[in-house]
C-alpha cells in the first residue's frame, strides 16, 4: 500500500492525494492545492525550518529525543573513542571509513597542503593589531579563492578534491596565523613531522624550539574536533548549501558558513557559558542564579538544543574527556560551578519538564579554557573542525540532481498595488526604520 496524506480544501471541498516517501511529504505538491486555475497554489509557511526538509543526505544522523548522533551510520561515541579526526573527516567526505593506505594517502595529502601562501600571510598583516581571530578567518578563507581561481571548477572531479584537501589542510593554518595576529606573536609555520591536532597547537603555542605539545592535550583536541564535525542541517551547514547552490567556489561557501558560525546563537555558545560560569562566580551563587534563571531574567547557556531533547550525547564524551585535561592542566576551579549547575538542572522540575540537558557546549569552553585558549578562539576552534562537515555536505549537494539554486518563498504582507505620489502631495514624513 502506497503511503500518502489525503488532503481536504475546506474552502473548495476539492480532496488532495499527496504521497508520503521517507516521512515527508514534497512541499511542491502542495502547489496543486488552488482555489483558481491562476492561483499559485498553497504554500508551507515555515519559520526558520523548524519542520521543514531542505535535502536529502546521507551524511548525518540525529535523533534528538533519544540523544543519538551518528556519522555515516556509525555512533559517535565509538568514532571519538576510536577514531582520529582526519579518520573521521575521511568518513563524512567518502561515505566509508578507509583503509590503512587509504587513510596514508588521506593524511599524506593533507599534510602537504597545510601550508599557505606568502601572500596570504601579508594579507592577514592587514588586519588590525585587535582584530576579533574569527573575523580574520572568515576574511583570510574568503580571500583564498583569489589564490585558487581553478577552484570555480567545481564540477572537475580533481579540481574539486584538490580544493577539499586545501580547505582542510589550511583552516588551522589560519587560524594559527589569526591568534598569533591578535597577540602580537610572530607567525609559526606547519611542522608536518607532526599529527593534525598537534601541529595546530604548535603554530597556536610554540616560542622556542623546545615545544612539544602534551600527547593528552593533542588527543583532547582530537575528541573535540570529531564531536563538532558536522550536526546535520544546522544554522552554517545551511549557508554552506545555500551559498554552494548558486555553484560558488568552496572557499566561498566555507567563508559564508564560517560566518553563520561566527553568530553568538550558533559557534559562540561555549564562549557565551564560561562567560555564564566567569559571573556566577562561586558555586555557592549558583542556587541563586537559578532562581533568577527560572524567573526569565536571563537563559541557562549550554543547557538544552534546538534538536536534543535528551543528554547531547557529545556533552557525555566531553565531560570524561575534561577530566583526562584537568589531570594534566590542573583542575579549572569553574569545573565546581559547573557541576554544581548540572546537578541542580537536572533535578529541577522546571528544568527537567522542558527537557534541558547539558549539551557540548556546556564542557567544551572548560576544557579550551584550561587548554590556554582564549575566549575569541573559541569559534574558531568549531570552524577548524566543522569544515570537514561542511564540505561533506557541499560534496553531496553538487551530486544532488534534484537540487537547484537556493531561492525559498515568501508570504508578502505588504501594500498592493499604488500609485506613485509626487512630493508636492505627501503629508507627514514617515519615521525611518531604525532612526
């Protein structure tokens, strides 16, 4: 039996038979739903894609009431125990995780790319001695497309790839380059004797020839990246497609998800809890905080997800992997107020009734904290790991034949048709928006 959604115009009586496939229904066929044969036909009206299904991917999969995260099929917390980040890049991009010379090829060909061009270098001297790292990366990645102009090729099979090792070996490059910007320190550029964490937090940290970062930072940072690589169709994802939909060179659509990310709803959570945590203070002030909380002075941060409804199950892997830091860091003295935060959530009825778990954000800032990375770094940090994610999906878009240029609907509210008035028979000037 065909599966399908009968529908009933009440304002004509006419019935609908619109078929139902993978648990949705084609927004298009709604179209078919007319009063008149001129009609345009019914629209969806869909605030931010709450219900709404822009694609079909095969990439990731969450099911926010249950607490599941999945890449490719596989669960996330065998791929963070198990799995490096390049590994696990490998999987988002190619749909399977390699093998051993597959993933030596992977690595080899990443590491060959990580360094940038001289000229990108001056061009990031530009920026200002205050300049925020993540407005600098956002900057520096969109200006790579001039260095790679072959990179508008993006239906070359080998042009494109080229780009997806460029993209992924660079990103920490830059924002390397961007940090040691903002702090006045002279450039270090990749030592590619090293792992890609590693090597990230050389060119972030080194001052001598003595540097060697600690194998249990690297592996953290490993853990981190995995978690962020790619969370299905979120807010910069969906500028990625957006953007990779009017056939974009990817350094392009990566600049305009970096900057969706940039935006403090999305990438700067984990800055905006230990800015939560840095005014709490104490845990004795937490009880109170809750109060004012519940009271709707202001939002818990790094509490509940517009797709969990459960534990984020990315803050459990999270949460173990920052004792493994603070056994080498020391222990971060906010950990108490967090805690302490986490268990009164979590007994409270106010709490527990909107289903407002700890998500990655709420663990993840402690352990960048603790790890000797500024607040400002923070974002950047999700855009190193998240570029993965996002060329995974521009990949699979451009092989998409049923995707076409982004261009969504609109219900217009506005005036109908009027007739020009000349100035002579205006009355009152109108108040200008915003002034």
């Amino acid at each position: 039996m065909q599966e399908s959604l009968t529908i009933i115009d009440n304002r004509t009586g006419k019935q609908y038979e619109l078929p139902i496939e993978y648990g949705a229904i084609r927004a298009n066929d709604l179209r078919k739903i007319k009063l008149t044969d001129d009609d345009f036909g019914l629209l969806s009206y869909d605030p931010a894609f709450m219900s709404t299904a822009s694609c079909k991917s095969r990439v990731t999969f969450i099911d926010g009431d249950k607490g599941i995260l999945r890449y490719r099929g596989y669960p996330i917390e065998q791929l963070a125990e198990r799995s490096t980040f390049l590994e696990v890049a490998y999987l988002l991009l190619y749909g399977e995780l390699p093998s051993q010379s597959e993933l030596d090829q992977w690595v080899h060909q990443i590491t060959y790319h990580t360094f940038i061009h001289e000229n990108i270098k001056k061009l990031m001297d530009g920026f200002h001695h205050d300049a925020h790292p993540m407005g600098m990366f956002v900057g520096t990645i969109g200006a790579m497309s001039t260095f790679y102009p072959d990179a508008k090729r993006i239906f070359d099979p080998d042009v494109r790839q080229k780009q997806i090792y460029r993209l992924i070996a660079k990103v920490p490059t830059v924002a390397a380059f961007a940090y040691r910007h903002s702090t006045g320190k002279p450039y270090v550029y990749p030592d590619n004797d090293l792992s890609y964490t590693a090597n990230f937090l050389n060119m972030m940290a080194k001052m001598t020839d003595r540097y060697k970062p600690h194998p249990v930072l690297e592996h953290a940072l490993d853990v981190l990246f995995i978690l962020h690589a790619d969370h299905e169709q979120n807010c910069s994802t969906n500028a990625m497609r957006g953007i990779g939909s009017s056939h974009a060179d990817p350094y392009s659509c990566v600049a305009g998800a970096a900057s969706a990310l940039y935006g403090p709803l999305h990438g700067g959570a984990n800055e905006a809890v230990l800015r939560m945590l840095l005014e709490i203070g104490s845990k004795d002030h937490v009880p109170e905080y809750i109060r004012r909380v519940k009271e709707g002075e202001f939002r818990l941060m790094g509490f509940g997800h517009r797709v969990y409804k459960n534990y984020d199950p990315r803050a459990t892997i999270v949460k173990e992997v920052a004792d493994q830091v603070f056994e080498v860091t020391g222990r971060n003295p906010l950990l108490d107020i967090a805690l302490e935060l986490e268990r009164i959530a979590l007994e409270d009825e106010y709490f527990v009734k909107r289903k407002l778990y700890p998500n990655v954000d709420f663990y993840s800032g402690l352990i960048y904290q603790a790890m000797g990375f500024p607040l400002d770094m923070f974002t950047v940090l999700f855009a190193i790991a998240r570029t993965s994610g996002w060329l995974a999906q521009w990949n699979e878009l451009l092989h998409d034949q049923e995707q076409k240029i982004a261009r969504p609907q609109q219900l217009y509210l506005g005036e109908g048709e009027r007739d020009y008035i000349p100035m002579s028979r205006r009355g009152t000037p109108v108040t200008v928006f915003g002034q």
